[in-house]
C-alpha cells in the first residue's frame, strides 16, 4: 500500500439516493422521442459497444496479492493457466449506473447491473459508497474515486473530463472484477425528483414514520407510515432516510430496493407515449452515457418485456471496519455474485483471475485484509416481485 491517509469522510453529509431504473426508463424514453413513437418496431441492430467476441481476462498488473504466485502462474498462456480465452454470451450485456452528488462531486450511488435480453433477466448489484478501494494512486471511500478520476482528466486537458472520468471507473470495475461493463450512465438528483414528479409520484407502502431535519443539506423529511403516492421531493426524502436504521446506510440501500421496486411498478403501468415528451426534457439534460440511440431503441424494446419476478436485487457482500467508517468487500461472495449475476462469459471467472490486483484490500495481516477474506461466500438477494409482496423487514433503532 502506498503511505496515502484515507480520506475523511466530508463534514456535509453525503447526499444518497438510488435511481437505477431511471437508466432503464431513459433509454424507453430516448428510444420513444426520437423513433416517433415506433418503440416496438421490428427491425433493431444489436448493440456491441466496441467489444470483441472472444476476451482474455484481466491478469493484473501487480504482485500485491493473498499469494504472489497465485497470479503469475495463471496468466493466460502460462502452464497452470485457468483462463485462457473467454467466449462471450450472445446478447448480454453489464451497466454501470451511478448517481451524482453535484455538491460535493462524488457518485454516491453505484450499481452495476447486468441485462441478459436473450430471457429478459435484470441482475442489479449496488456498491456501498463507503466501500474501500485503491484508485488513482490513491485509497479511500469508493463515491469519492469519479472525482478523483475527473480531475485527472481535467488536469490531462481531455476534451470531456466528465465522459473521461467515467470511461476510468468503468474500466477500474471491469479489470478488478473481469466484469466488461459495456455502458455507462450517471443522472443528477434534480432529474430523479422531477422524472418521479411527471410520471404521477410513485405508489408504495411506507414502513415507518420518517423524519429528519437536515438544514445544511436543506434536507426536510416528514413522511409518515403508510399506503401513499410519493412525489418528488418526498420520494427524495424516502431513498436518503436513514437516522432511524440500526444498519444505517445499509438499511438504505434496502429500503432503496423497495423504491426501485415501486417505481418500475408504476412506469410499467403508466409509461405513455404523451408523458414521454415531458420525461425527455427532466432526464437528457441530467444524464451522461455512452448509450447510443441504436443501442437505446434495443434495449427499449427489450426493458419493457422484463417481468418483475425476472428482476434480481443486492447489496455488495461486506463487512464495516472497527471504526465504522469504511464498508469491505468480502471477496468469496462477492466471487459468487459475478458468477452468478454479472458474468457475461461462457464459463466461470476463476479466483486467481478475481480482484488482481487487490484494488479492494489492504496488504496481509491488517483488519482490512481479514474481512475482505472473511464470510462464507453466502449472498443475499431480493426478488422484485417478493419485494412487491412483502417489502423488506428493516430494524429500526
């Protein structure tokens, strides 16, 4: 590890919101503004996003490993290799999907999700924003790495840093985790309130009474327990809420499901080619991507088929340090979680060729280390349609 103090966290709270649908329901709406509404047509060109058919898998750069041997010995081509060259599933394809604090320029929202359109399955994974990680020569908290990579593109004169920045993240998540991530896109808050404000607010049962007074942030929530239509500011209110959790931010990311959960409830019901014209003008001023409109009209087409039982949900397996202040990867279920819900591969991503480089661990012996090699491999995951059902179950304090 280089000698770089961990950053501390910033004095304002950091703001926590999740929109991953909203990814979905931008494309729906590109597709739809700019094909006339001819969303369904037959004719689609599948996207590829640059890749090739057949891929070799990242073998790291580094010798900071559990085993130094362990990587070299199973490069590509060696004797011991376990690799060799992946052939790529037709048709399925990874996001990352990251929503922006435009305060204090960090992306505290992180989903990677993956979308096999061949069954209609959405497979979505979120990130903790306090997540240890190594990035840009530096560690710390993982909403804080975009950041750093902006300003090393603006510091580097790129044309667009912001575009720079998360062609970086993307590429850190797919050599950490030999997961290709083939697009990306980032949406501001202001178009998550106003996206969930023209689509009628967004039916669902609130647990708890919700409160909390925030004026720094100009944070007020106030929402109370039961059946009821969030608009804007108060869905806002619902996906940041976390005082009254004993798990805290944890239990965020769990009442977020609830709210992804809804709202792809509602848009599925409500989604009209007269609301698209509005829902176009809140989200393509607050979204940044490398979607292409071909790439939006096929995956229009193929989002608005996916069933709700289709549609899986979890959070990064972890554990948080003794000071509470960072969240660490544990890296055999987190294994598993790429095997089984991110792989785009033919075969499985063996453990040597896991996180090489070590992006999410401290060295040997250290606390860090040990929980990033802690647990059993076990992962928990939410079923949308169970969700529907029965909710989440959140401890409060």
């Amino acid at each position: 590890m280089n000698g770089t103090k961990i950053r501390k966290p910033h004095k304002r709270k950091a703001l926590n919101w999740q929109l991953a649908l909203i990814i979905i329901l931008s494309v729906i709406i590109v597709a739809v503004v700019f094909t006339g509404g001819f969303l369904l047509r037959s004719l689609l060109i599948k996207p590829q996003a640059g890749r090739s058919e057949y891929h070799t898998l990242y073998a790291g750069t580094k010798t900071k490993s559990l085993e130094s041997s362990e990587v070299e010995d199973s490069k590509p081509g060696s004797e011991n290799s376990e690799s060799g060259v992946y052939k790529r599933r037709d048709n399925v394809y990874n996001f990352l999907l990251l929503g922006m604090d435009e305060v204090a320029g960090n992306t505290d929202v992180i989903i990677i999700a993956s979308f096999d359109c061949n069954v209609g399955k959405i497979s979505m994974v979120q990130i903790p924003r306090d997540t240890y990680a190594e990035f840009g020569g530096s560690y710390g908290k993982i909403n804080t790495a975009y950041k750093v990579f902006r300003a090393a593109a603006v510091r580097a004169k790129s044309p667009d840093p912001t575009k720079e920045a998360l062609k970086s993240l993307a590429e850190m998540f797919s050599n950490s985790l030999n997961v290709p991530i083939d697009f990306y896109a980032m949406i501001t808050l202001e178009g998550f309130r106003a996206v969930v404000d023209r689509i009628g607010g967004v039916d669902m049962y609130v647990p708890y009474d919700m409160y909390y007074v925030d004026p720094e942030q100009n944070l007020y929530i106030n929402i109370k327990k039961g059946q009821q239509t969030l608009m804007g500011k108060d869905a806002e209110g619902f996906v940041r809420y976390r005082s009254g959790y004993i798990m805290a931010d944890l239990a965020r990311g769990d009442a977020q499901k609830m709210f992804i959960t809804a709202f792809i409830s509602k848009v599925k019901s409500s989604i009209s080619i007269q609301m698209i014209s509005g829902l176009a003008k809140d989200i393509l001023p607050n979204l940044v991507t490398n979607l292409q409109l071909s790439d939006c009209i096929y995956f229009a087409k193929a989002a608005l088929g996916v069933d709700m039982s289709n549609i899986t949900m979890m959070t990064m397996p972890g554990a948080g340090n003794s000071k509470g202040t960072l969240y660490i990867m544990q890296r055999k279920a987190m294994l598993n979680i790429v095997n089984n819900y991110l792989n785009v591969y033919d075969k499985s991503i063996p453990d040597s060729y896991f996180d090489v480089d070590r992006i999410f661990t401290d060295d040997p012996g250290t606390e860090i280390y040990n929980l990033y090699m802690s647990g059993d491999g076990s992962v928990v995951t939410y079923n949308a349609d169970d969700i529907e059902k029965s909710g989440i179950k959140i401890g409060l304090k």
